[in-house]
C-alpha cells in the first residue's frame, strides 16, 4: 500500500527548533537531520525525541560535546536525567556539513552520522510516546525530513498542530525561508561530484521520500540537467535553460520525449555564477520541487512504478555541492 499523509520535511528551521512529528515514532521511520556545524560558537549542540514541548520527558537526547571530543546519550523522565552513555571520537568538525540519520527500531534507536554507523540507543521509556523533534545549541539546520518505510500507510496519523510556523510543499506558491546551508557554504569544487554524476536511489522513489541537490551555475552557462531514471527511461527530466530564461520538465519513455511543461508561477529561479538548492519531493500523484525554499511546481507522474525510478543523473553547466538521495 502506498505511504499516504506523508509528513512534509522542515526546510531550514531557526535553531532551537522544535517539530511535531506526525503519527509519533514508529518501528521503521527514519528522521534524517541535515546541518553545517558553525568554525565558532558555544561547544556543543543537542537533539531531542520529546514527548510534547516542555521537554521533561526526552526518550533519546544526543548531544555532541566539542570541548570534550564525546557525545552523550541519555533519557530524561519527569525532569530527571537518567545514566548517561558517552561515546567518544565526536563524528561532527567544527565549520563542517553534517548528515544525522535517527532509525528507530523496536530494540532502540540507530544512529549513523555522515552515512557511518555511530551508536545503538536502547530504549528506557516506550518510544510511541515520542511526538517531538527539539534542536538547539550550536547548530545550523538545512533541513528535517522524515522517512516511512515504503508501503507504511500514515493517513491515520492525528492533524498536525506545528509548534513552530512554517511553510511547507503542501502550499503551493508560498515563499519558504532561506536554506542555512545554501551552496555557497562549499566555496570548493567537491572532488566526490564528477559531471556528468551519476548515483543511486535506495529503493527507488516513495511518497515522502526527498531528493536535494546542492550546486552553482556556471559563469557561461547555457543549460544543465537533473534527471530520475527508471533504466533506460527518464521519469523525469529537470533541465534549467538558462539561454532560453525558463525551467524545462519533461519524461522520455523508449527513447522518446513526451510533452514539455515550462509553465512557473514567478520568475526563472536559476542564474548564471549563482548558487542553488533544488527540492524534490515524492508524493502519491506528482513530485514537488522547490528551490531555494521557494516552491516552484508540481509534476505528475508519468511513469508510476515508482521503486523502479531508482537513479540519479546530473549533468551540463553547474558545479554540485551536495547531494542528498
């Protein structure tokens, strides 16, 4: 059955942040944290999986401690902190990007840092209970999202009353605020993205599931292109032309294009010699893209067997920063 309902990422909250976590925490549900830690600033940082707001009852606090070269886990019921489990060789560097990746299990949770294993959390307090993400200390968010596992239906899941105002791809042609982290963050050509780049999509494309691409335009740019594959097909085909001043979005099924869409509700969003953040998000019946918080338009799908789309492709006039699949 396909994930519907599916929660909407938080794109670059102010830090502290707190987040209602839709339907709470469920065995499966992956919450992936994406910041950048400032070069200089207070030593240390946390994130917390909270029963409401107050934060009296956290079921998993990590929190990074720079001075001390160490993370510390630990729970808190009723105010009061329990033992703390610390874990040393810190896996965050000041001035560094970062990729926090939460998975909770029935046994605890698992955490890998950077798409390395770091620690298993066990459980001291039911984590149903969990309807609360807090980040604060001496971070910078880009983005919270949430994944379900494939086939996880959340359309049960109770309405959302956020904690913070935020806009989310659900509201079309609303202004969302400023990554924290935006290209410009990378001054440096990334080794890891030779063009044309090329990568795979971990079980392929489902409802919820958030594709971010991260670069600059070339100073003489003419065009570039960000293509899901699905095999030889092209599901669907994002191709900026900046020569032309619009936003190509197109699906080539057996070596054949379909019917172009170029429509957008503002103004052309890409610029030569300017940095980006693209936004693609699955949902049931069409993707969402945004770009640079703003979102910019939908796509139907036209090829529907969505775990078949599976692959990345970026290629033409731009330089990546980071990629997210």
């Amino acid at each position: 059955m396909a994930c519907r309902g599916a929660q909407s990422p938080y794109l670059s909250p102010a830090v502290p942040f707190q987040g209602f976590i839709q339907g709470g925490l469920r065995d499966g549900l992956k919450i992936i944290i994406n910041g950048h830690v400032p070069s200089f600033g207070e030593n240390r940082f946390h994130v917390n999986l909270q029963k409401g707001s107050s934060g009296d009852d956290v079921a998993f606090h990590f929190n990074p401690r720079f001075r001390d070269g160490l993370v510390v886990c630990n729970t808190k019921q009723n105010g009061c902190w329990g033992p703390e489990e610390r874990k040393m060789n810190i896996p965050f560097s000041r001035g560094s990007a970062f990729e926090l990746c939460i998975l909770v299990q029935s046994s605890g949770f698992n955490v890998n840092v950077n798409g390395n294993f770091f620690t298993q959390y066990s459980h001291r307090v039911p984590f149903h209970l969990v309807d609360t993400i807090a980040v604060a200390g001496d971070v910078q968010l880009s983005y919270v999202n949430f994944e379900h596992p494939a086939g996880q239906n959340v359309a049960s899941a109770p309405p959302v009353t956020q904690i913070f105002i935020r806009k989310e791809f659900s509201v079309p042609n609303q202004r969302y605020p400023s990554p924290a982290i935006s290209a410009s963050a990378y001054p440096h050509p990334n080794t890891a993205y030779p063009l044309p780049y090329f990568t795979s999509i971990s079980g392929g494309l489902f409802p919820s599931k958030s594709i971010i691409i991260s670069g600059t335009v070339s100073p003489n740019a003419n065009s570039f292109y960000i293509n899901l594959r699905s095999g030889n097909d092209i599901a669907f085909h994002l191709n900026p032309r900046l020569y032309e001043n619009s936003v190509v979005r197109n699906t080539q099924m057996y070596n054949s294009w379909g019917m172009e869409e170029r429509s957008l509700p503002g103004t052309m969003p890409f610029a030569r010699g300017r940095s980006f953040q693209v936004w693609i998000l699955c949902e049931t019946h069409c993707l969402k893209v945004a770009v640079d918080g703003q979102h910019l338009f939908e796509y139907k799908h036209r090829l529907t067997n969505l775990p078949g789309i599976n692959n990345l492709e970026v290629g033409g006039d731009v330089q990546l920063n980071h990629v997210h699949t």
